[in-house]
C-alpha cells in the first residue's frame, strides 16, 4: 500500500468509527479464501451509499484479538468477543486494512456497510442467531478444487508447522486430524482436507438456510448480469430515497464481466465453461477418484470431482 493509500485509508477508518451503523443493516459475503468473494464485493460497493470493510478478520491485519486464530469458530468465542464481533458490525472497529477499499468520503456519507469475509464461514449460524439482519447474508460457494488450486497458487503450500490449538481454536475435528493432515505430501490435498472441515458443515446447515442467499460461483460465471439481479432482488435491498432504483438497472451499468483485481496470475480465461473447467480437466481418472473420496469422507455432496456444476439438493 502506497504512503498516500495508507493514509487515505486511516482516515476513513477514522471517519467511519466515529459513526455507528446499525449491525443488523450490514450487507454480508461470507466465502472461502479464493471463492469469488473480491469480484461480487467490487460489485456490490458499487451501490449508492455503501461502504465496504475489508476482511476484518484477517489474524494479523484485520481489527479483532490474536486470540481468534485463522477461522475463527463459535466455540472458542467469549460473550465479550461476541461484543467485539458487534463492533465490526457497526463499524466502530476499523483500521487502514479494512478501509483499503473504502475512500473517506464514502466513509463519512455512507448509509450502510458492505462487509467481506472469506474468515467468518463457521460464525454464520451463530450470527444469525443473535442478529436478525435487515439483508440476509450472503453465502458465496465455489467447487473446492477450484478453491484450494486457486489458494495454492496465490499463497503457496499451508505452513504445517503451526500451533493447531491456536490457529484453529474451537475447530475439535480440525486439531484431531491434524497429524494426518500433515503427513499428506500432496499441498492441494492438505488444503482439500482443511477446506472440508472449515466448510463443509456450513454448507449443510446454511446453504438452504431461508435467512441466507446462497449464490454459486458458477452461476456468476455463466451469467454475471443475472446471478446479481438475482442477489439484489434476494437481499430487497432498495436505494436511499431513489424510488426509481431497480436491480436491473443497476447491474446494467456495471462492468459485470471484468475480472477481479485478485487475478494475481491473470489466469481468468474469458470463455466462461473453459474458466469453470480448467482445474478439473486437468485431472487423471485415478486422481479425481482419489480426491472424489476425500470429498465423500466428509459428507460433501453439493460438488463433485466429475461435473463443475452445483449438485443440486
């Protein structure tokens, strides 16, 4: 980040902690590291009185005690991180990382914040048990291959080495498979036994949750004009004091197609099945089998190492 950026950027935080916005106005992505989460925020920041908080969770940059670990998870949160988790919300805890995509004028006239998370996946129950957000929160799925590929590539292998207790604290499955994990030499294969324990479970139990929008990747792929009219019309979320705001509208001005600036390979292909397809038809027969196993020892069944589609329920 620039000198310029970085002070631009401590000042909206400024701004934008000395307002209180209602938590339960707060637009929401939840997703995986590498799901698509920077494209549909650029988006949707697009909005007329938004404010976008960037990745408030991130263990070292983001504004919330070391204590919560990489994924933080319900169980190792305390009432008073409960509070915390409040404060994001409203936007009283911010700092330059989670302004650097929020200009201070959007800061000081916004109306409501647009909040991305790829960290908060297993807090979303817990969320919508205490919040009863005005928009429903948005659950951003992407087929895991493409997903651990994708964060292999970006960030290189998973640090083994690690305290478990404490980067993965209240995941009980995560820190009792651990020394197995580990002894996986494949760094994708690690990485697809990890993303089933941090989601997997989530998938079930919010994914046709009637209080979240679940959206696919691959649909806004296909058709990025219509999956996001589809997101507007599902969030009802209406412009301030502009009645003749429509979603169609809106998405019809937008850049729907561009790529996400977190292209950081610019390996996004423009023909849409062969982006959807690259990963998985890489694959041999014998090595989609093996990782079709890994998949079916944790239950998941909404995507297959056979057909980049979402297996519909």
């Amino acid at each position: 980040m620039s000198l310029a950026k970085n002070i631009g950027s401590r000042l909206a935080a400024r701004a934008m902690a000395r307002r209180t916005y209602r938590p339960e106005d707060a637009l929401q992505i939840f997703s995986s590291p590498r799901g698509g989460s920077t494209w549909l925020m650029g988006m949707l920041a697009q909005l007329p009185g938004v404010a976008c908080v960037w990745e408030p969770l991130h263990e070292r940059r983001g504004v919330v005690p070391n204590s919560w670990g990489a994924r933080p998870h319900p169980e190792a949160l305390t009432p008073a991180d409960m509070d915390v988790l409040e404060q994001v919300l409203s936007g009283n805890l911010a700092n330059a990382w989670t302004c650097s995509r929020t200009t201070l004028r959007e800061a000081r006239e916004a109306d409501q914040l647009l909040i991305k998370y790829v960290r908060a996946n297993s807090l979303l129950p817990k969320m919508l048990e205490r919040w009863d957000f005005r928009h429903k929160p948005i659950l951003l799925m992407r087929h895991p291959w493409d997903v651990v590929q994708s964060q292999v590539r970006a960030f290189g292998p998973r640090p083994m080495d690690l305290r478990v207790e404490q980067a993965y604290a209240g995941h009980r499955q995560i820190q009792e498979r651990w020394v197995t994990i580990q002894a996986e030499p494949d760094p994708c294969v690690r990485q697809l036994h990890l993303w089933c324990l941090l989601n997997a479970p989530i998938w079930k139990s919010c994914a046709e949750h009637p209080a979240v929008v679940s959206v696919d990747y691959h649909d806004l792929v296909l058709d990025p004009e219509g999956g996001l009219i589809d997101v507007l019309e599902q969030l009802q979320w209406q412009a301030p004091e502009r009645r003749d705001w429509t979603p169609q509208g809106f998405v019809a001005g937008l850049n729907a197609r561009a790529g996400s600036d977190t292209d950081f390979r610019g390996d996004y292909l423009q023909n849409q099945q062969d982006q959807l397809w690259k990963n998985l038809r890489r694959l041999t027969p014998e090595r989609r089998a093996s990782l079709q196993n890994v998949l079916d020892s944790y239950g998941v069944t909404r995507y297959v190492m056979d057909d980049i589609r979402p297996q519909m329920p």
